[in-house]
C-alpha cells in the first residue's frame, strides 16, 4: 500500500517523548519523499488521547502538519512552542537565501492547542532570573517563511501570544478560534510583526487575553531577527470576518513606531461578540496607532497610511480609536450599540489628514462603564470626538486632524450628548443629512478647531 503521510504511531518513530515522536515522524516523511505528518487523536505511545508537548517541534519547509481531531497540550513547566520553523535561530535565517517555505500546519475536526498551566515566563520575566526569552512561550513561531498557512484549529490557555509572525510573507491564517482569560500578561491571539507582507487574516472568533488580532512595527526585538535585504514594513495584509472580542483591550490592533511604516491594510468585518458578556469591555473594535512602545522615534505622518476598514460593529466603549499618525485612510460603515460610547475617536490626540468616515449608524443608549469610557474615548461623550492635547509627547507637537470628512451619519438615543466634539487643531467637514443636521457639534472655542457643516 502506497503512503501518502506518516503518523508519530507508525512503527519506528516512537520516541522518548511526545514531541520526539512527531519530530521523528517528520524526518521519516522528508526521508520518504512525503510532505504530510499526521497527528491523529489517539496516542499510541501512551495510550491517551493527549500529545504532551516538551519540545519545539522543528518544521522544514515543504511540510504539512495536520492536527487530526487531536489535543496538544504543553507540558508543565517547559519553555517552548509548539511548533517553530526550523531557521528561526539559524544564521542562515536572516538572510534571504535562508528564506524557508510551505509550511502548514491544518487543523481537522476538534483539533486544539493548548497552553496548559503557565509557566512563570512574561514579558518581566523574560531574560531574568534564568528565564528563556518570551518568544518561547507562543503556539506557533514563524520567521522569514513564504507560501504558509495556519487553519482550523482551537486555541486555549495561551502563555503568550498564540501566533507570532516575523518577516513572513504569502500566507493565511484562517478559522482559528482563540480563548485567553486574560489570567497572564499580554495574551494575544494573531500577531504579524516586522516584515510581514501579503498575508490574509480571516474567520478569527474567540477572545483575546489581549488584542486578538495586532500588527505591530517596532524597532525593538525584532532588529535581532531582521532579514538581510528585506524590507521592514508591514503592508499589502487583509484583514476579514472577525467575530471575537478581548477582555480589556482592542480587537484588532494596528502600532507602529521607529520608521516601520504600516500600510494597504484592507479590514473588512469586525463584530464584537462581547455584547451580554459582562466580563468583557474591549476598548476598542479597532485601535489605529498606540502613542507608547516608542524605541527610537515616534512614528512620524506618512508611516501609517492606506488603512481602510469597514463594517466594524462595536457594543463597546470606541468602535475606532485613532492615535499616533494616519494618511490617505478611510473608515465606512461603522456600527456603534449597546454600552458604545464614541463611534470614533482620537483619544487625546493624534496626526490625521485626509480621512474619510463614512455610513456611522449609532444606536448606543448606555454607558456601563464611566470611567473606562473617559479612559478611552477621550473626556467628552460624543459620536466622534477629535481631541487633540498639546501635551501627547508621542506626538511632537503635531498633534492635529487636516481634511477630516464625515458623511451620512445616522444617530439616536443621544441624549444631551453631541454629534462631534473638536478641541486643539481640528479641521473637520460634516456634509449632514436631515437627520445629523439636528444634532449639536461642540469645540473648545479655540482658533485652531475648524468645524465645517454642508
């Protein structure tokens, strides 16, 4: 009978220990002239249902894991992810040549990861007090790898980020499902960092310990895994059908700092599951820009630009929070409900010059929670609130918004609070129909805040 995959159960490829098994079925498959390991839902080696993982398992390129209706868990106590290209800490993976390729990792039926009990390694931790680095502790860690794909699976328990992305490019992330408690530091689900370009992110649902989906461009740890001739900046990423929600933080997270540039980002589909989960108060469906984590400068206007998102629907504080800097963008579609406060808003500032929001529809009749609501959305309660403060050090003094343009607007249950409220130096034009036209706009009087209705 011919073979078309191998499984850590056939004969020869037991190991020591779980992850010896399938890294010895990888071998065996690569020997063979295969490209698929399976890892079914029985483990033969110790007779559970259960593959309990104490080393990273290495993929080469060409090679295709299928998670088969199984449960990975890590074991306790151990640093590791569960799965690592192979070049990720080889010389050879900074540089071009060393670029790896076609790895996937599918999952089938009810396949899970799991993070088990933590193991003491955060961010604070990590290269303190005998601690490894923290990128040891994500589900999946790819670096300069083209032509990938991660789908189908659960991911639970997460002692970090479940995956984390460096220099990757030409990929899918797909129907994963996310759960983190927030119960440890900085449990995000999806996460492209430097380098990362032409690459879909779709069909995300759960809930993120932290964002559950972020690109962030940093000059911060990722310069020691820079790849030789390749660009930094993250671009050309589509973002789709997210139905998820955080427990305190964004959705869907965009940063980006010290010269990486973040641009053509198309996001389509955000819904915020947290509506009737008392326990969930994500700040944002989207957040555009951080004005913190800067290494060696602030992310200067032009660095963030083509972000176009729409169909964001937000049961919570702020559908869109807008800081640091944003070019040539659009936001379309937005619904703001339940305990929503602001359907967009700059916090306490940031650089925005040419921005089209267009099709708010804002039905919010709540706020559960004041103080979290100021916290993020900025002093005043109003549908969109541009704030700008001279006193955001990120922003070197150029805190501002230039050819802001709001249309078609439909808004209810407002009560006493605003349309819009502009402060600092804000150029805003609202081209009003019957039912916005009735609805106050507020300033802070200053000479600076320009606010134009048509």
């Amino acid at each position: 009978m011919t073979e078309h995959y191998i499984t850590p159960n056939r004969p020869g490829c037991a190991g020591r220990s779980d992850s010896e098994s399938i890294q010895n079925a990888i071998a065996a498959a690569k020997s063979s002239g295969l490209d698929t390991v399976v890892i079914p839902r029985r483990n033969e080696r110790t007779g559970e249902m259960l593959w309990n993982i104490s080393e990273t398992i290495l993929l080469p390129s060409g090679i295709t894991i299928i998670i088969d209706n199984a449960h990975l868990r890590l074991a306790d106590g151990v640093f590791c992810n569960m799965f690592r290209n192979e070049n990720m800490y080889n010389v050879a993976g900074l540089s071009a040549e060393g670029e790896q390729h076609d790895i996937r990792i599918l999952g089938r039926g009810n396949a899970l990861l799991d993070g088990g009990n933590h193991n003491g390694l955060t961010e604070r931790t990590s290269m303190k007090e005998g601690y490894p680095h923290i990128y040891h502790n994500s589900f999946i860690l790819l670096h300069n790898v083209r032509d990938f794909e991660i789908s189908g699976m659960t991911m639970t328990e997460p002692r970090w980020w479940c995956v984390n992305l460096i220099y990757c490019s030409y990929g899918r992330v797909g129907d994963i499902k996310v759960f983190a408690r927030d119960n440890v530091p900085n449990q995000d689900g999806i996460d492209l960092r430097c380098g990362c370009h032409n690459i879909v992110v779709e069909d995300i649902t759960g809930q993120g310990g932290d964002d559950l989906i972020a690109l962030t461009g940093f000059q911060g740890t990722e310069t020691k895994h820079a790849v030789a001739g390749r660009c930094i900046d993250i671009h050309s990423v589509v973002i789709r059908s997210i139905r998820g929600t955080s427990v305190t933080k964004a959705i869907v997270a965009l940063r980006n700092h010290d010269g990486v540039r973040l641009h053509d980002i198309l996001i389509d589909g955000i819904v915020d599951s947290a509506a009737g989960e008392p326990d969930n108060r994500p700040y944002a469906a989207l957040r555009i820009g951080q004005n913190h984590y800067v290494h060696t400068r602030p992310s200067a206007l032009g660095e963030t630009f083509n972000i176009n998102a729409q169909n964001i629907h937000s049961s919570r504080n702020t559908a869109v929070l807008l800081c640091s800097t944003l070019l040539n963008s659009s936001l379309r579609n937005i619904y703001s409900s339940g305990s929503a406060v602001c359907a967009v808003s700059t916090n306490t500032g940031a650089q925005i010059k040419n921005l089209l929001v267009d099709g708010v529809f804002y039905t919010a009749d709540r706020m559960e929670n004041t103080a979290c609501a100021a916290d993020r959305c900025g002093s005043h309660e109003a549908v969109f609130n541009f704030e700008h403060h001279e006193d955001t050090p990120a922003l070197c003094g150029n805190n501002r918004s230039e050819n802001v343009v709001i249309s078609n607007v439909f808004a209810s249950n407002l009560g006493s609070r605003p349309l819009l409220y502009a402060s600092g130096r804000a150029d805003v034009t609202i081209i009003d129909n019957a039912e916005s036209a009735r609805l106050p706009v507020l300033t802070d009087g200053g000479a600076d805040v320009r606010v134009t209705r048509i």
